[in-house]
C-alpha cells in the first residue's frame, strides 16, 4: 500500500505543470513495484541493477515517505557488499548470485554514502546509521584507494577475472558524483564522532581537480553530465557555477523538451532533465528549475513511470523503449527540493555538508 499524497510526507511532490497528488502517487507505487521483495530496485524488472541508480531510487522512496522499502534497499547494499567495500557495476535483476559487470566503479560505490546520510536525515533512525557506518566507511576507503596524486579519482577497477587493476583515467562527471559522496560520508562521520581527516583531504583535493584542473579527467565534453554534475556535486558554486551553467545552455537544453544526453544527438533524457533542474535548484535558480521539469511531462507514461529519453528528429519516438525506475527516482528527487523536503534540501543544498580541506599540493 502506498503512503496518501496528501499527507504531511508527500505534499512536497505536488509540483504545478510537473505532478499532480495522484501522479505523485502513481509514480511512487511504479517504482514500489519495480523493486524485488529482497531490497533490490533495477532498472526495470528483468533488466539490470546497478548500485548507484538503486542508491537513488531509494532516496526517491524515502522522499515519499516510504522509508520501509528505502531501508530494504540499503540492507541489500549491506548484504552484498564485497570484501574490498566494493559492489559490482551491475546485476543481472538486482540477483546478487548473477553479476553482469564484475568490473567496480567508483562512483557508483560512493554514492552509498548520499543514499545513507539521506535516509538518516529524513528517518532520524541513529541505529541504521550505526549500521550502515561500516558499509560506508569501507566503500569510501575502496574508492580512495583509486585516488591520484592531482585528486582526481579512476573510474573503476578492472574485474577480478582481468586481474583486477585499477584504472588511473579519471572522468569529471563520476569524479563529482564522488565528491557529493564524501561530503556525506564526512558528515556522517561527524555524527557518529568518528573523525576521518583523510576524507578531508581527499575531499579537498578533488574539489581542487573538478574545479581547476580539466586537464586532468578523460575528455567528455560532449555529455551534458560533464557540464553540470560538478555544480550538483557541490565542487563548482557561486558565480563559477553561474557561469559554467550559461556557457552550454544552448547546446544541451532543448526548449520544451528536456536536456540533450550528448551532442550532437538529438535525443532528451529524462535523468539529465531532472539532474540539470536539481542543479538549477542548488544554484538558486528554482523558477528554471521547474521550467525544465515541466518540459519533460511528454516523457511520463501510463502507470505513472517514465520514459528514458525521446529522439526529436527523424523518427521522433522514445528510445529506448523502457521505462526506468531511477528515471522515475530523479524527478521525485528534484521535485522534492523543490517542494522544501528537509532531507532532500539538506543533501543536495550542501549548506551543512563538510567541505574537506585542500592539501598544500593542491593549491592555484
């Protein structure tokens, strides 16, 4: 059963142009439906899991107030996690029996940390957080391992059946996916009075790469999630991130239809729409926010979930035909900070995050 829109817990995913209560609704009990009975939330049913889209699906469900399911999730995360604090990049249904990518990406076992410190702030529950500190605290020490001399961090470890090696590249969007992650794992250090000074300095060093140093991460300026991830990832603010924003507004944004994925393709999706308004949000910029989210209603199917992305040219279908749970996840997430969720804000705002500390190597 799910919670009733018009409860004190949802009335924040009432947004005007992008959800109704009874849409709001419907969009919960669709990604209530795509999780398994053991936790685990993929794409779709049949397709596969992967740790970080799982991580925000959760966090869409504790933004509706069904922290019941949002717990589920991480005890699976808990139940699954490998020796060296990794997860696999991906599992065929959410089976952890059947891993599909036995290689480990970073960010993608960082973001346990957001999901953990999300789940806390809007739950309060202190003994999840003492349980899942050690989940934590070994995901994060595995990603640190892969961190380089600049601050940038590799994007993966290679499977265990190649031998295992890391990989020293670096890409900008899961380096600043990374850095959201430590300022929340520092701040659930902080709540447990465990304090992790080396967290500080990688935090810092890596806000110093994102913001700095391009030079140093693959080149991948054609994705939109290079453009904006590191001002949602809390590394570029102020001015910078106005800036950064207005540069290539016109090569991704595509009026009245959402945010390119990549040039030159003609095609929206609908997780960058959402990521870029969350980003907007963050920067203050709440009225473009919402523009954005309205302007991907032509996405939402029957049922209440959400198409991945729509090609406008040609043959001007959706594509892929799939309807993904955290495509569904990333809207209630940005419609709940834009809605006032206490979590939510206080997640993504950054405001009460821990900043890091820069090393001397660091410095301009």
């Amino acid at each position: 059963m799910t919670t009733s829109p018009r409860t004190p817990r949802t009335e924040h995913l009432i947004l005007p142009g992008v959800l109704t209560a009874e849409q709001a609704a419907e969009t919960v009990a669709g990604v209530l439906a795509v999780q398994r009975a053991d936790g685990a939330i993929p794409w779709f049913r049949g397709h596969h899991l992967d740790p970080w889209d799982h991580t925000e699906a959760a966090m869409a469900l504790d933004a509706a107030g069904e922290h019941e399911a949002a717990a589920r999730a991480y005890e699976w995360l808990l139940r699954h996690q490998n020796e060296d604090g990794s997860w696999y990049a991906a599992y065929q249904d959410g089976d952890a029996s059947r891993p599909t990518d036995l290689g480990r990406e970073t960010n993608f076992c960082a973001y346990v940390a957001v999901g953990v410190w999300h789940h806390h702030l809007a739950t309060g529950d202190e003994p999840f957080l003492d349980r899942m500190w050690p989940v934590v605290r070994a995901a994060i020490e595995f990603v640190l391992r892969l961190q380089q001399p600049g601050g940038q961090i590799g994007w993966k470890r290679e499977s265990p059946d190649e031998g295992g090696a890391p990989v020293r590249d670096a890409l900008l969007t899961g380096s600043s996916s990374i850095h959201h992650a430590l300022r929340c794992a520092l701040a659930i250090a902080d709540a447990l009075e465990e304090p992790q000074p080396d967290w500080e300095l990688a935090a810092g060093a890596l806000a110093h790469a994102i913001g700095r140093h391009p030079e140093r991460f693959l080149d991948k300026g054609r994705y939109s999630m290079d453009w904006y991830y590191p001002v949602l990832g809390g590394a570029v603010t102020g001015a910078e991130a106005t800036a950064r924003i207005a540069e290539r507004w016109d090569d991704f944004v595509v009026p009245g239809l959402g945010v390119r994925c990549v040039l030159p393709n003609p095609w929206v999706t609908g997780g960058e729409s959402c990521e870029l308004a969350l980003a907007l949000w963050v920067m203050g910029e709440s009225d473009r926010a919402l523009e954005v989210l309205q302007s991907i209603g032509h996405l939402r199917a029957d049922g209440g979930m959400y198409w991945t992305g729509y090609v406008f040219e040609g043959n001007r279908a959706h594509w892929p035909e799939e309807l993904t749970s955290w495509t569904a996840g990333s809207l209630l997430l940005a419609v709940a900070a834009l809605g006032g969720d206490e979590a939510t804000t206080a997640v993504f705002g950054g405001e009460r995050l821990p900043r890091g500390l820069a090393p001397d190597c660091c410095t301009p």
